[in-house]
C-alpha cells in the first residue's frame, strides 16, 4: 500500500508542478511519446506507452478536443495517423521545461543515489 501511495504522490507532485503548461502528467506522457513516434496509429502509440488501446484513445480526446494532437488520416482509412499540432508543441515545451523542474526537485530531494535507485527499481517493476 505504501507503494501505491508513493506513486500517487509522485504523480501529484508533477501534476502541481505542471499547472502551467495546462496539462496533466499523464497528458504530458502521452504528448513526448507521441512526439518521438509521430505520425502513428493509436495501437503502435498504445504500444509504446504500455497503455490498453482504449484507455489511450479516452486519453487523446481530450488533447484533441483542445488543438494540440491531430489525426492525419483520410476520411474512411481504417488506422489513425496521430500527430502534435503546432499548439500541441508549445505546449509541450513549456511542460518540458517544468518537467526538468521537477526532476530537479526530486533529486534534491531524495538525494542523486537514492533516486537513481528508485528509477532502476522503477524500471524492474515496469517488467512485471
């Protein structure tokens, strides 16, 4: 229990922390992987998050709704071609920005070892 409330704090953190970007840490997840892989389809973004396809496409919407992901593909093709808009972009700059804030803030406050540490075991996790 003391993990999942770890984890739970850890995202809150982040999400205070990006406030002014306007965007959550899930949303800012999903904006640098899209940004590493664009254009692609929903399933190979899904993919690459480690994300149910649904639970990625409930995550677009509203990143779409607000300008900042398109979809590139033509009327009637089956498979999206998502992409950053220009305004998507911006916005994750200016996240990227207050992202590198906080990983400062995280290593100040765990101390580099220490943190360093977590994100290994992070990463073991990430494989079960």
């Amino acid at each position: 229990m003391s993990f999942r409330r770890a984890a739970r704090a850890v995202t809150a953190y982040y999400d205070r922390l990006l406030v002014p970007s306007g965007i959550t840490v899930n949303q800012y997840s999903l904006l640098i992987n899209l940004s590493r892989a664009a254009p692609c389809s929903a399933a190979s973004l899904s993919h690459a998050m480690g994300l149910e396809r649904t639970t990625l496409v409930r995550n677009l919407k509203p990143l779409m709704g607000a300008g900042m992901i398109r979809d590139l593909a033509e009327e009637g093709e089956r498979d999206r071609k998502l992409t950053l808009t220009p305004a998507g972009a911006k916005t994750l700059k200016t996240a990227q920005a207050l992202w590198k804030k906080a990983q400062a803030g995280l290593k100040k406050q765990l101390g580099r070892e220490n943190c360093a540490k977590l994100m290994n075991a992070a990463a073991q996790l990430e494989k079960i």
